[in-house]
C-alpha cells in the first residue's frame, strides 16, 4: 500500500472501531429516557448520541 492509502485504512479503521466501542458502552434505556421521556444520558450515550 502507498502511504495515503495505508494512513486513511489506519484511520478509519481506528473511527470505526471507536464508534463500535462507543456503541457497545452506550446505554439503550437512558437513550430512550431522554429522547422520549425527557430523561438524562448517561457520558458514554452521549458520546454516541452527540
């Protein structure tokens, strides 16, 4: 691989893992407290949701 191509795979490889991370923290109630019953999301939720 040249360099540019190497260095956007590396780095969207380390976004999607992140966001998978992000996701699987992320808590589903809470989500659902504040998108529909006005509740408050927990920091992992928030940093999937925001």
């Amino acid at each position: 691989m040249s360099s540019p191509a190497s260095w956007t795979h590396n780095e969207v490889s380390k976004g999607v893992h992140a966001a998978m991370t992000a996701a699987m923290r992320a808590d589903v109630h809470a989500i659902d407290a504040v998108l529909v019953k006005g509740g408050r999301l927990d920091p992992n939720s928030r940093k999937l949701v925001g």
